[in-house]
C-alpha cells in the first residue's frame, strides 16, 4: 500500500498571499468540510459575497491570509484574525488553516501553519490559539508537532451532524524560542 502522490514532483507547494482570484478556490475547500467534516462547526455554505466580505474585513485588520498553491490550484489556505475582543487580548490571535480533499497528508497544513506562526512572531504576537475539534486527530496531532500545547478542553459546546463534539482550545507561545 502506496502514500498520498507527492503534490508536485519536482517541488512543494508555493505559499503566497491569498487574492480575490484565490476566492472561488478558498470557498470551495471551506464549503467541502461545512458539508461534510467537523474541522468548521459552521452548517451554512458560503457564498461568495460572503468570502469577498471576509477577505476585505481580514486585510481591513491587517491579518494574512495565505493560500498553498500546487499544480497550479490552490491546496489549502489558512490566516488568523482576533482571539477575543478587548485590548488586554491584543497580543493573542487564533487561526484557521485548510486543505483540499485532494491536497490531505501530504504536509500542506503544516507549511500553512509555520507561515502563520512566522507572521505572527513577526508582528510581535505572544499566542497563537487554535479551536480544535476533539474528533480531529490529525489536527490535534499536527498543532502538537509545530509546537502547540492543549490549555483546555470544553465538553459538548458544539453539535454538527447531529451530534454533540468537544472543543480543544490549543495555543502557541510566540515569544520564546523555537
């Protein structure tokens, strides 16, 4: 039995700054997993008047929003925006990050999240915070690689599918080494 097919033979994926020409592409990957995963606990598909509105309001902010690019289509894209409201949490974001059906294992979510990471600590961000969904193992397992720890786990805050899910609250130091 064979592993996934390398993205690209002779290179990896190119990260780059996500434009309106990327939308279509982000919207597709996003809607994929609202129909059918429980990485989004969103249950409504977006539109793309809505990614349109999303990408202005995260460039508005000032936060990054990065696609992976592999054969000439978008794998994956991922960025961070606001953890809470309030000045005291000005130093802490959380991100989003993912992957196309077709681009899974095969280390785009990881290239994804190290670009944030960087962007972060570039901006002189503290934390990085990321809500997981309990039943995500490959996440779970990935934020712990790059370097992630679980500060707490909330029992049955989400339902999707019809089914209660746990949420896994997994933060970044951005200020110490590594």
């Amino acid at each position: 039995m064979t592993g996934p097919a390398p993205l690209l033979a002779t290179a990896g994926p190119c990260i780059r700054p996500a434009g309106e020409r990327d939308l279509d592409s982000i919207r597709d990957i996003l809607n994929a997993e609202i129909r059918s995963g429980t990485a989004s606990w969103a249950e409504t598909l977006r539109t793309a008047d809505d990614m349109t509105a999303w990408l202005a309001a995260r460039e508005a902010g000032g936060f990054p929003v990065i696609v992976a690019e592999a054969d000439g289509r978008v794998a994956g894209y991922a960025s961070f925006g606001p953890f809470r409201t309030g000045e005291g949490y000005r130093f802490t974001v959380e991100h989003s990050v993912y992957v196309a059906h077709w681009a899974r294992r095969r280390g785009v979510a990881r290239l994804l999240m190290e670009r944030l990471i960087a962007e972060a600590r570039l901006r002189g961000l503290r934390r990085m915070v990321g809500g997981v969904s309990a039943d995500q193992t490959a996440s779970l397992a990935l934020h712990r690689a790059v370097g992630f720890e679980e500060q707490g786990r909330l029992g049955g805050v989400g339902v999707k599918f019809g089914r209660p899910l746990d949420l896994v609250l997994m933060v970044r130091p951005l200020d110490a080494p590594g």
